[in-house]
C-alpha cells in the first residue's frame, strides 16, 4: 500500500529550537489565560471589599461544606442545606457543584461577589479547574462547590494561609532566624508549646525562603550544629530534618537572651522569630547595636504561657523593630501562646506584617508554586499533579489604604495533564519528550518523575513536590542543562543517556539533544529532549480526506487516548466527543470553532491509509487459525508514529493470557501522554530484519527448558533441576558471561527510590545500596537474557542482606540506590565455557542469534 504513496512522501528534518519555542509559547499562551482569570477575581475581591460597609449586626445566610447534606432528625442542620452535588469527569468524577458556591466563612458578607466571577470564568475558559479565594482571616471560598470531609476526630485540617499558593502571594521571598529559649523555665507543656510554635513558623516558609533556628539557654546551640551562622532554603527535606532535631531539645540552665540577639543578627536576615516564656529586659543595647536606626530586621516575639509579667518588655521589642500591628484592633505589638490550639492562629499573624510592604506599594505579583497534588483528590487511586497561580487581594479603601491591609490570596489551579496534551508527542520521536522545570530546579513535569508510590493504594513520597531536574537526568554530571534551564536561558546540549524501561527491568542507550527556553510570564522553563536517529526526522505523508477518514472509522482502529488531535475541553459540547467523532467535524467544517492540530491529523490519516490492508490481512489469518486451533496466537496489533493504533483479536477476550494488555491497565504498553509503548521502542530499536521476543520475567523457573549443562555427562540435555538453579543461583553463569564478553555490566541510579529502613537499626537504607545485593536473584533469570538479548535491570530493596538482618518493623524512607544493569554483546555470536557448580564442572554453550 505504501507504494502507491511513496512518490507523495517526504522525509523533514526536526528543527528543535524552532519546536521548543514554539511549545513555549503554546504554554505560555496558557498560563496567561489562568493568569487573567485570577486577576479578575482580585479585581472583583477588592472592589466588592471596597463597597462593602462593616455591620457587626449583618445576619448573613451560607452553606457550609462541612455540614451541606447533612440531615439530623430527618431535617438538614443549620448552614447546612440541601445541594445540589453531582458527578463531573472535568473535576476527576468529583461531586461538585457548578451553579452554586460553597461557603467556608464565618460571616463574611461581601465576597459573595466573587461567585458571579467564579462562573463568568468558567464560561470563557472551560479548561479551568479549581478557583478560589483565601481569605486572611481564615475563610476558603471555592468554586466549584464540594463537600468537604472532617476526619476521624471531626476536624478540619485544612488552613488556606498555610497554603504555599496563599504565602508566596502574601509575602515577599523572606530570611528568618527563629531563636527558641530551651532554659529551665521551658520544662513541660511550654516547651511541647514552644516546639510546635516553630514548626508552625516553618509550616509559612517556602521553598524561595531561608532560615535556620538557635536554641539558647546560658549557652547558644544551633540546631543543627553543621549549619552554625548561616542559612538554609526552607524546602521540606530541610525542614523536616530541623522537625526531627527540635524533639531531641531539652529545658535546662538560665536563658542568656542578649547572646541569643547578638548571635542572631551576625545572621543577615529580614525577621527574628523570637519564642520564649519571657524577657527581664528591653535589650536596646543589642538593638541599637546592630538595628538601629535602619531596623532592616523585625523582631515578632511569642510568648509562651498564660504569664504576663514580661509581656511589655517583649511588646517593645515588635514595636520598636517593625515587628508590630499597630493598626489591629487589639494593638498587639506580639503573640502570647498559652494553649496548643492557640499556636496555628497566633503564628500566622506575622505573615500580615511581612505583607505590609507589599499591600502598602499594591504590588499585585503573580506568583506560580511547583507541582503538588491537589488535596481535594488526595484519596484518589492517582492524584493529579497540579500548579497554582496565585495574586494578593489588598483593601483599597481611602481609610485604611496606607495601613497594608492583605485581604487574602485569589488562585487558580493548573493540571499539569494540560500542559501534557499541549506537547506535540508525534514530532519528538519514539523516545524523545518535553519537560518543564522552576526557577528552583525543582521539575514541574518530566516522564521520570515518579510522585506516587504504591503501598495498598497509591501515596505521595514525601518529598515528591522538590525532585530536582540532576536527580531525573542524572548524567548531566555537572548540571549544565539544569543551570541552564534554572537561569531562563535558550540553548542547546547533549549527552549520552541510559533510560530504565519496563518498570526498571530494561535499559535503553541513546544520545540525546536537548532544547531549552523560559516560559514568558512564569518562572518556568521548558526543554525538549529528541534522540539521535529516530527523534531527528519526521516523516509526511498525504492522503485525500475522504480516504483517510474511511479507514480512520474502522471498528480495529483506535487512537491514543492522552494524545491531543483535537481540543475537546475548550467548549462544553466537545467533551462528550471521541477524537476520531472530532477529527470528522473539524475536517468536514462542521464545527469551525474546534480546534485541532491540523498536521498531525493529516499524518495519522495517511497512516490509517497505509495500514489499512492488515484488516484483510488478520481476517486471512483469523480463518486459518480456525482450521488450526492450535497454533496459540491471541492477538495481533500494530502502533504508528501518530498514536495510531489496530489490534485484532484470534480468541474471544476472556481468554487472553495477559487481560492488560493494550489496556489504560498496562501503562508502559499503550501510547501515553509523555511515552511510546514499551513494545513499540523495543522494535523500533531491534536490527532491522530481525524479531524481538519478550517473555514474562519469572517464566524461566515455572516452564520446562532445556538447557545443556551437566556433571557427569557433558552431551546431556535436560531438563532445569533444582541442583542447575542452585548453580545458577550463585552467580557462576553470569560471571561466566560477564568475563567471556556476552553481557556487559553498567551502572545505573535511582535518586527517587524508596528503601525499607528498620526501625532500631543502624543500618541506614539511604545511602546508596551495594549493586550485587541483587544478584543471586538476577542469575536466577539467566536463561531469559539469553532468550530475549536486550537491556535488563532489577533493584529490589525487599532483597538488601543489611535489611533482611535488621530488626523491628519496615518502614519507607527516601533513599539514592545504585544498580546493575546487564547488556549483550550482539557481536559475540556464540560462547563456551566450563562453570564450576558445587566442586562439579559444567559445560555452558550460549548462542545468540
């Protein structure tokens, strides 16, 4: 069929800077659409504040999505009527409400106003997910309207000012030194107090702040004593290794709260977080020394306990070093923390005066987190990566204008599954991809990034949020792409790269060459990465509409599903639209308005051309099977470079050996959003001319094969006994292959890796693990490398010696593991050998075709 094509066709070489700067702009063009509909909500926030009257005696009416539908006694519970929830695939089959918004407020009248924007948005981009406003004093308005769940003690444990989204936009990037008074006068519950006022403090810093904590009694400690007179970014590996040594303090001795001060300021930092149970005096000397009169660093004390007998003398502190709230209502130049419950509330008040600088010059900066899972579908089975774009909303009113009034934080999330369909997967070839990573280096979306790992159901590792773009392209040994991307550079690289497949059992060898440029309007960047041969060209075909659209309709064809042909999601009537039903109107001019990508449905017609013969082809051999019952084929199927696909089924499907296969189930083996499948980049490596064969691993010990080795008998051919697997076990086979030149060993590593560390042992699973604690079972599998000749890697923490010896109960840390890998020679045609199994020679005959 191709041949009645050939003359049509042309072979293009990839530009791949023009592709980068052409998806950046793409995303760029995105981000802005959600930029502008957060604006319109802060736009809306603070004019409907700036109309609004204060009425203490206002009786305000609102649903509150903790008790919505909530019957007791047969009747719903107050601000808790009934609504109206149904099932929306948009919002991830999420009970939701799109006509109403429900309330999380304790009263607050006028942004109300905000619900008008919420659908107007929604209207104009139907891509929208999640919109919200935060509000300073605690209230989450959200559109659209869901019930929210309290857990098994009937709390609620979401805080939007403890939000990344809500901090960055509130405040400035910051520098905090948090002094902590561990002297006698701590002991007991003050000191539980003082512990988690802190760590509520680190709960408020993100991954743009800096800070590090002393403790001090009659002696100045650092917490981390490697760390003395600096400071450290305040991501979650930081902060929560500063958690573990904050519960290994103790009260003891006199506080020296001058030395503290002294220490803290040779620290060049914006704010001193002071947490104590009390001051005997003002310290002004240390102030003056150091403070005055510039006073660059505020001071925001916490005092610990119902005691006010130094109240004043720390209230004096916040005020005279711009730490204070002078235009609060209570004029509470400082916090006093008396109960556990009192500390979320307390620590947050700093953030307004952190603001105030901001609110005061309007600075309405739009700020852009890295990715995280949106807590609304953490307990799903596969919680969706998502970004936030964020705005402060400011009060505007004549009165209280230069007093730096933050009303809250607008946002909108961002699935990153939009800025995969906006990839153009058919042009980057059968293994290249595109990725995106923050200013921070931290990635936003890369087909290596692993955020979940399965324990019972699928959870987050703990530091998912900051995997760092080295730990993905690890062979960029001296981060020459990722300081690159992280300075917002345009530019170009490449490297040699070894790419785990197959779940980490096989290894693919390439040269990649990589293509890079900033996102206009975030502090992102983008890079695309295409491997020499098969990613530097693409190949154009050309058939008529009408042929093309023939054979695109076939019962045996289907497209991939994460691939973009058309946008279906800009315009509600879409959404219930299949890509090939989408492809059909737009090319028949039937719906102008839906936009599709034109020259990739051009190319996935003419394949549909091309490979329209096998229909007849399959159905040939359908009928032949059926005089042959036994000749054990299931299924046939084919992919092309378009996402395409054709599969034909030889037995009914509740007898297919593998029900996954070719299935959403089987992700390495279907056309996804960031791969080709699995199968597909095996052939597309093999010699051409020849076959590539893969068995289930675990295979070789549960059917018979022959293999030729023996003891007394060198010419015996039998079966695998339970002696031979001994001999295998012990490594002798591959050891043999290795010092012969059939397979060769490489190195490979895991900086995303979960290990099992015990607990009570000293043995710790983070470090990078000994490679050959894998390899009695690796050579167990021996016979498969010989049958398949391909790339094959295996790592199993569960098979570490060190943990198998340690005591106590598992459980799972972050780790970095090193691990082999094993590679054939295809130039050595054939070997032999003797093995020395158990004091008994063995003679090994391995040929490879």
């Amino acid at each position: 069929k191709y041949k009645e094509f050939e003359k049509s066709v042309r072979v293009e070489e990839i530009d791949g800077v023009k592709l980068v700067k052409n998806l950046a702009v793409e995303m760029e063009d995105m981000f802005r659409k959600k930029a502008e509909a957060t604006r319109r909500l802060v736009e809306a926030a603070e004019e409907a504040h700036h109309q609004h009257e204060e009425n203490p005696e206002l009786q305000y009416e609102y649903f509150n999505a903790v008790l919505i539908n909530k019957l007791v006694g047969g009747k719903h519970v107050e601000l808790g009527g009934e609504f109206l929830l149904e099932a929306n695939e948009h919002f991830d089959d999420l009970p939701v409400n799109l006509s109403l918004n429900s309330d999380i407020v304790n009263g607050v009248y006028w942004s109300e106003a905000l619900n008008k924007v919420f659908v107007e948005n929604y209207e104009r981009d139907p891509s929208l997910i999640w919109q919200y406003f935060g509000s300073a004093k605690g209230f989450f308005r959200q559109y659209p309207g869901v019930k929210w769940h309290p857990d098994e003690h009937g709390v609620i444990g979401f805080d939007c000012r403890n939000r990344k989204w809500y901090i960055q936009a509130a405040t400035s990037p910051k520098d905090v030194v948090i002094l902590l008074d561990v002297s006698g006068s701590m002991k007991g519950l003050r000191l539980t107090i003082a512990r988690q006022t802190v760590s509520s403090v680190l709960d408020t810093l993100g991954d743009d702040d800096f800070f590090n904590i002393i403790a001090y009694n009659q002696e100045i400690h650092y917490v981390e004593p490697c760390l003395n007179g600096t400071l450290v970014r305040a991501d979650r590996a930081n902060k929560d290794h500063f958690r573990e040594h904050l519960d290994k303090l103790f009260a003891k001795g006199i506080g020296l709260l001058g030395d503290a001060l002294t220490e803290a300021f040779t620290i060049l930092s914006d704010a001193i977080m002071l947490v104590t149970d009390g001051a005997t005096e003002m310290y002004d000397h240390v102030f003056e020394k150091f403070n005055w009169p510039d006073r660059k660093v505020r001071i925001f004390p916490y005092l610990i306990g119902r005691e006010s007998a130094f109240a004043d003398n720390l209230k004096w502190m916040a005020c005279a070093n711009k730490g204070s709230r002078p235009f609060s209502a209570s004029s509470r130049y400082f916090s006093q923390i008396s109960t556990l419950a009192d500390v979320q509330e307390h620590v947050m008040r700093y953030l307004h005066v952190m603001s105030r600088p901001k609110v005061i010059d309007h600075e309405h900066d739009t700020v852009w987190t890295e990715a995280y899972v949106d807590s609304a579908l953490k307990d799903k089975d596969a919680p969706s990566l998502i970004t936030t774009v964020a705005m402060p909303v400011f009060s505007t009113k004549n009165e209280t204008k230069n007093q730096g009034i933050l009303l809250g934080v607008a946002g909108t999330d961002i699935p990153l599954q939009e800025l995969m369909k906006i990839i153009p997967k058919h042009m980057l070839g059968i293994h290249g991809y595109a990725f995106a990573v923050t200013n921070n280096g931290y990635i936003l979306t890369h087909p290596d990034l692993r955020p979940l790992y399965q324990q019972g159901r699928k959870r987050r590792k703990p530091s998912y949020s900051s995997v760092d773009l080295s730990e993905v392209e690890w062979e960029d040994k001296d981060d020459i792409l990722r300081n690159a991307m992280v300075n917002r550079r345009t530019g170009t690289f490449s490297m040699e790269v070894k790419r785990a497949v197959d779940k980490g059992k096989r290894v693919l060898k390439m040269h990649n060459d990589y293509y890079y440029t900033d996102i206009k309007g975030t502090p992102f960047s983008v890079g695309v990465a295409l491997s020499r041969g098969h990613g530097r060209y693409f190949f154009r075909g050309n058939v008529s509409v009408e042929s093309g659209l023939h054979d695109l309709e076939q019962p045996d064809v289907a497209l991939a599903d994460e691939w973009t042909y058309c946008n279906t999601d800009e315009h509600l009537e879409h959404r219930s639209l299949t890509q090939i039903q989408a492809i059909r109107l737009f090319l028949t001019g039937r719906r102008a308005h839906l936009k599709c990508d034109r020259e990739l449905i051009q190319e996935v017609l003419f394949d549909a051309v091309i490979t329209a013969p096998l229909e007849a082809y399959w159905t040939g051999l359908a009928l032949n099977k059926s005089e042959n019952s036994d000749k054990g084929v299931e299924i046939a199927y084919l992919g092309t470079r378009t996402g395409l696909s054709r599969t034909n089924l030889f037995v009914v499907p509740e007898l297919l050996s593998n029900q996954d296969f070719l299935t959403a189930e089987d992700k390495e083996g279907v056309f996804n959003a960031d791969h080709f499948p699995l199968w597909y980049k095996r052939a597309a490596e093999q010699v051409p001319g020849t076959f590539v064969y893969s068995i289930p691993f675990g295979s070789a010990l549960e059917n018979k094969i022959s293999y030729r080795c023996s003891c007394r008998n060198p010419d015996e051919v039998g079966i695998l006994s339970k002696e031979v697997l001994d001999c295998l076990q012990t490594g002798a086979v591959m050891n043999k292959l290795l010092q012969m030149g059939s397979f060769k060993r490489i190195t490979l590593y895991d900086y995303q890796a979960l290990c099992r560390e015990y607990a009570g042992s000293n043995d710790s699973a983070r470090s990078l693990l000994n490679p050959f604690s894998v390899v009695r079972w690796l050579l167990t599998e021996v016979i498969i490398f010989l049958l398949e000749f391909n790339f094959y890697s295996w790592w199993n923490d569960g098979l570490s010696v060190k943990a198998q010896r340690s005591p106590g109960n598992p459980i799972t840390v972050p780790c970095d593991t090193e691990y082999p890998a094993f590679v054939s020679e295809r130039t050595i045609k054939e070997t032999t050998g003797n093995i020395d199994c158990h004091g008994c020679f063995r003679k090994m005959n391995a040929t490879i075709n």
